[in-house]
C-alpha cells in the first residue's frame, strides 16, 4: 500500500464496501487499486489482485477514490441496492468539505460518465451547485444510465439521464 512513507494504492472492492456500510459481505480476494503498480499477494489466508487506479493514489484522495469506486461499481456491490447505496454515499458526500467536493468533481472527471453523472445528481441533491457544471459537460447529453434508481431515492436522476 505504501513505498516508502507514500501511499500507492488503497484497498477496494468488496472489503472497502463493507467497510463503508454498503455490504455485509466480505470477499474471499482482496483488490489492490494502484495507477501505475500491480500488487498481488497470495501468502497464506491473505490473498489479493490488482485493479487500476483511475487517478494517482495519495494519502489525501484515497477515500474519494474509494467511494468513487463504490459509484461506479453501484450494480454489483454484493448484497447490497441502489437505494441503500445512494442513501450512504449521500450521507458521506453531505460531510464533504467544499474543498474535498471540488477534489471529488476533479477526480471523478476521470471516471467513467455513469460515475459522473450519479455524483452530479447526488450534489445536486445535496444543493452544492459549485463543479456540477463540469460534471454535466463531461456527459453526452443523449446517454442514459440504467443504474435501477428510483426517483424517489434521487430526486435530481433524471436531470442526469439516471434510470
């Protein structure tokens, strides 16, 4: 996790997810999220892969990360729903200082468009307009995400084409 004093990567997946109160389920395998090393381990009942980071891993975004990876993987947390995922990430986003907000807008950029688009509807939710525009130029404004959410779990969706 760390070179050094650094921190490279952070764990992710459904170890982090259980972590953030998104599952009660814990995986067998462990994933390793790193940019620009692979780390596996496999030493006795400690067994982990890698994923790819999307942006550099610092000790400073390595929650926003996290829960930018739970945004992205909100169909297949294990045993877990859309709404029980949004209601949580709202209540972590809605701690947010403004500057972690904007470092979150900044990071998800280079997310893929469902992830910025279910963070722009949460914002908007939240009523922090400040970013949100960046998020919704990023969108092409004809996609659609199916991320079975319901209006009345997120009431700012279908500004952001959430289905």
């Amino acid at each position: 996790m760390f070179q050094g004093n650094k921190r490279k990567a952070y764990i992710t997946g459904a170890n982090l997810y259980n972590q953030l109160g998104l599952t009660t389920q814990m995986a067998f395998r462990m994933k390793i999220a790193s940019l620009n090393k692979r780390i596996y381990i496999n030493t006795g009942a400690i067994k982990a892969t890698p994923v790819k980071s999307y942006a550099e891993v610092t000790d400073e975004n390595y929650e926003l990360l996290g829960f930018l990876d739970a945004m992205k993987d909100i169909k297949t947390i294990p045993d877990s729903d859309s709404k029980t995922v949004v209601a949580v990430l709202t209540g972590i986003i809605k701690k947010l200082s403004e500057k972690q907000t904007q470092e979150m807008i900044r990071y998800a950029l280079l997310y893929p468009p469902r992830v910025r688009a279910l963070l722009g509807a949460i914002l908007e939710q939240l009523n922090r307009k400040k970013g949100l525009d960046k998020l919704k130029e990023s969108l092409n404004p004809l996609s659609q995400f199916k991320m079975n959410i319901k209006a009345a779990n997120l009431k700012t969706s279908s500004n952001w084409n959430i289905r």
